[in-house]
C-alpha cells in the first residue's frame, strides 16, 4: 500500500493537467487490455485423426474433403475419426 506523506503538491492548470490525464487513461486501457487478453483461452493445436478399420490412415485439418474421398472410394467403409495434440492435457 502506498500511503503520501503530507507532501505539496504544486497546483497545476487545466493546460497541464490534460495531458497527464489523457497520458494516465492510455495507460489504463493498455492495461486492461493486456489483463483481458490474459484470461482469453488459446486454441490448442490439434488435428484429427482418421482410421479405416483398425488401420489409422490420415490424420490432418482439413477432415471434410478427406471424409469425402474416403467414402468415394470405399462407400462402406467402417471410418473412426478422433484427433491428436501435443499437448498432454487440455484445459477447456
């Protein structure tokens, strides 16, 4: 905590005072805006992965054009779909 002793300050006109508080509010949204990015979650990098039965067989971003070239060529295929990330765990 800090506590001003009995110190004097100079008394400033409004000229002077205007450009402290608009340096003073720049400041404050700045830090707010750095504060509220922090609580922001990240995406996490992931990609899915696709089995046809128990053989993995792609694994990418992009799992709608796959799915369809997957069903293209075998329209009975038994397909898995799951995904993968590098992180251990995810926090949601």
């Amino acid at each position: 905590m800090y506590r001003m002793r009995n110190m004097m300050l100079p008394e400033l006109t409004l000229e002077q005072l205007s450009p402290r508080l608009h340096i003073l509010e720049a400041q404050v949204t700045s830090l707010h805006t750095q504060l509220s990015q922090q609580h922001q979650p990240k995406p996490f990098d992931y990609q899915y992965v696709i089995s046809v039965g128990n053989k993995r067989i792609w694994s990418g971003t992009d799992i709608k054009t796959k799915i369809k070239q997957i069903l293209q060529q075998d329209p009975e295929a038994e397909i898995t779909i799951g995904w993968q990330t590098e992180d251990p765990y995810i926090h949601l």
